[in-house]
C-alpha cells in the first residue's frame, strides 16, 4: 500500500534560516545568458539551481505537513496579511510616518532595485505552455497567461514594469550586485527547465503567489510620492486567495501530486521549490539597505568614467579641476564634501539655492541632460536633506490625485485596455510597417498549421520570458488564450 501523505510528509521546523543570498555567485551572468539564450544555456541553469535547492535543505517552510490543510492555511495567511495591514493603515491615519520609503528617491530606488525580478515576472512558469492538452496544467498555465495579460499591452507585467522604469528615468540595473539577480536567475532558470523541476515550480508558485503585507504598503507609498503604483496593485488583485494566483497554485498541486508514485518524496520537493523564494535580495532588504550619500556617490562615480575628461581647467573646486576630482571614483566623497565646503551645494535648503543644481536643471543649464530624471531626484533629496536628521518629504500629489487633476483638465489619464484587433488565424494583407507585416507572417504561419499541437508550439515559442512583450510576443499569447480552451 502507498503511504499516507499525511503520515509520511514532516515538515522541518525546527532549523534556523540562512541569511538571503546564499545563491549569490553567477546569478546575473547567468540571469542575462538565459534571458538571450536560453537553448544553449538551460543545463547550466540547471546545474545552478541543483545548487541553490542544496542551499535551502536548512530553511524551514510554513507549509502545512498536509495537502489537506492547504485552503485553510491560505485562507489563514491572507487573514492575517489583512489585519496587519489595517493596522497600518490606522496608524497611518494616526499620524505614524511612512514605513518604508524615507523619500521618493528611495521609493525610486526600490523600484530599480527589484528590476531584475520584475522584469522576468511570471517565468517560472513558461514550461507549463507545452501542457495545453492536460487540464490539470491548466491552473499554472492561466496564471502564466494572467502575467502576461493575456496579450493585452495595458496588462502585460512586464510591459508595465518597463514603462514604469522609463517613466521615472530608472536605468543601470543591469549593474546591480549580483544578489539582486538571484530571484531572476530562479525563475528564468525553472521556467527553461520545467521538465525536470516540476515538483519545485509549483512549490515555488505556491510560494511565490502568496498576497505579502509588503506589497500592500509599498503600494500604499508609492501614490503618497506620486509614482503609479499600478503594478503591485495589480497583484494585490491578481494574487487573491479566493480566486487568484494563489487558489491556483493550491490547485495545480492537488491536480499534479502523482496518485501512483512517491508523494511524499514528491511534496518534499514541493518544498523545495517554495523553500528558493528564501534566497537572493527581497523586498525589505533592498529598503533596508538604501543609503541617500551612498547612492549619489555611486551615480557621481558611473559619470566620472565620462566625466573625468569632459570639464575645463578654469572651474576648479578646492584648488583642483573638476577633471582631476573625477579622475578617481574614489574621490567622489571628498568631491562632494568640497562642493558643500565652497558653497556649490547648500545642504539642507531648497535646490534653487545650489549653484551645482543650476547647472543641471534650469532654462540655460549647462549640464541639461547628463542626469535622468531618477539621478535627479538621488541629487535633489540629498541636497536638502540636512546630515544627521531625516529628510523632509517632498511635497506632491499622490499619483491618484495627479490623475484626477489630468482628468480635471481634460488629459486621459485613463489606461487603455485595447490592442490591435486581429483574427485568430485570419489571413490578412501586408500593412506598411515591420510590425504590421511580422503579425501578418505569424497569422499567416498559424493558418497554416497542420493542426492545433502544431500550431500551439509555434505560438509558445514567441510567449518566452524575453519576447512575450513585444508586438508578435504578445499576438502569439492571445492566440493562444483563445486556443488554450477551444
């Protein structure tokens, strides 16, 4: 007879948990190579990942020992997330200050911070894509697609994601310590690998499309800078325990867990899997570890590359060229302490009174465009934060309000929910531009299927993590949404 789950599965709760990142090592150059090419690099990635589950043997898992108590440990946890929550949000009326982001600079920084994250969201489960005949796939499957919209732009996560970085000026984070690319490498790496890690992806799903309390505040914050938080409400919505993300992942697993073979050795696998959210930067330690002085002086020393070489020898600070001040990164401290000592920059007032800020922004500024509106922000709150106190928050209507405003004078602040209406497989003619003619081509290709597994694995080639964005990216998902169930 097969043991009982029930029996056999413990689960250990007694070790202490290792500190994040301990799958630090070749996660961003790993990220990056299976972003690109993920053909040729997928057994690296999975002899990572191999070492990342070693690494969380150790750290414990709330999961309950028994599937049967799945709902209810949901339902329990979400309970939970929202009695914290309104806690907050009565201290909050209550005149307790902002819990996570000191400025909009820091809120803004998050954002970069947690880039590689999002930039890859939902690709854990790309793998699923190929089981669009077995139903009980379905539930990760519709979860994939709900990550990508469904092929609607207006939805599509990393679409949104993307746009936020723009709007904002946010680049670089290709740079980021290799810690902030862990989650990343995970996903991309379980996603190109599913065949052998089943067990670990719904794990991780499970554990992954739980609703966390941080979200909800970091939602909550970011309005209050006037930064669109749209899309971590969207999975305060999307990741629901009554019908979301997270009442699907509980399914998958009662549907998946194998009736003839090893469950227990299965669930520990399960475990597994949800036991990798653990590794790598997360949310509160990317706001815990943000320094205002640190990140300007990082900005400062990525222009000196440039700038070193770029300034006259009249303007000198403390006797020196700016030139020779940049010759260093090191320097950049120092740099700034004589900017402030010469009367450059006044801490602690408003920006219009540093000469340093005139040069960058004004209607004749002779430095226009060197910073991005995000450097800008690093630049402006350092200014007028005064060493040693905290930063006053700089006055600005929350973005809700700002969209009412537009709406006030006529703007359309108004998300559009609409994409090119195309047939599903319809022949249509050529249109002028590449991207008219590439949709064409991909219509064109699925009418000529011999048949719908043909046509289906054609269409998940374009739904990849690093292409289900883009115009034939997001064509090929909706495609596939209509054909998924027909």
């Amino acid at each position: 007879m097969m043991p009982s789950l029930d029996n056999a599965v413990a689960v250990p709760r007694q070790a202490q948990p290792q500190a994040r990142g301990s799958a630090e090592g070749r996660a961003r150059e790993l990220y990056f190579a299976l972003y690109a090419d993920p053909l040729n690099t997928a057994r690296a990635g999975e002899a990572w990942l191999r070492e990342q589950i070693a690494a969380v043997q150790d750290i414990p898992a709330d999961l309950p020992p028994t599937l049967a108590q799945l709902p209810a440990w949901i339902e329990a946890r979400s309970e939970a997330v929202g009695i914290q929550y309104r806690e907050y949000l009565a201290a909050r009326k209550g005149g307790a200050p902002l819990r996570y982001f000191h400025t909009k600079a820091h809120a803004l920084n998050f954002i970069k911070s947690v880039a590689p994250t999002k930039l890859v969201d939902g690709s854990w489960l790309y793998g699923m894509l190929r089981h669009w005949d077995s139903p009980d796939f379905h539930p990760l499957i519709k979860t994939y697609l709900e990550e990508l919209g469904e092929g609607a732009p207006s939805k599509n996560h990393v679409t949104i994601y993307r746009k936020l970085l723009a709007t904002h000026g946010i680049d670089g984070w290709e740079q980021l310590s290799d810690d902030h690319f862990v989650q990343g490498a995970i996903q991309l790496a379980l996603g190109h690998n599913a065949e052998r890690f089943l067990p670990e992806v719904i794990g991780f799903n499970l554990g992954y499309e739980q609703l966390p309390l941080h979200l909800l505040i970091t939602s909550y914050e970011l309005n209050e800078f006037g930064i669109d938080p749209y899309y971590f409400q969207l999975h305060v919505t999307v990741d629901n325990a009554a019908t979301g993300h997270a009442q699907k992942a509980v399914q998958a697993l009662l549907d998946l867990m194998p009736q003839v073979g090893d469950r227990a050795a299965f669930y520990k696998r399960v475990l597994d899997g949800y036991r990798l959210n653990e590794l790598g930067a997360s949310t509160n330690s990317v706001i815990a570890g943000f320094d205002l002085q640190d990140e300007l002086v990082n900005i400062l020393a990525q222009k000196s590359t440039v700038g070193k070489n770029m300034h006259s020898d009249y303007c000198r600070v403390a006797g020196r060229s700016v030139n020779d001040w940049l010759a260093e990164p090191g320097q950049i401290p120092g740099f700034l302490s004589a900017l402030e000592s010469a009367g450059w920059i006044k801490r602690g007032e408003e920006v219009a009174n540093s000469r340093f800020w005139r040069l960058i922004e004004g209607e004749r500024a002779e430095m226009f465009g060197v910073f991005s509106s995000y450097e800008q922000q690093v630049l402006r709150d350092w200014i007028v934060s005064v060493p040693g106190t905290a930063v006053k928050p700089e006055r600005t209507l929350t973005w809700r309000a700002r969209q009412r405003t537009l709406d006030n004078l006529g703007g359309h602040a108004e998300r559009s929910t609409s994409f090119p209406e195309r047939g599903l497989i319809r022949r249509r003619a050529a249109r002028d531009t590449e991207s008219d003619n590439e949709l064409g081509l991909l219509e064109q290709r699925v009418a000529a299927a011999a048949g719908k597994p043909e046509a289906m694995a054609l269409l998940l080639e374009l739904m990849t993590p690093a292409n289900h964005h883009g115009a034939a990216g997001l064509m090929a998902t909706r495609m596939y949404t209509q054909l998924l169930d027909s």
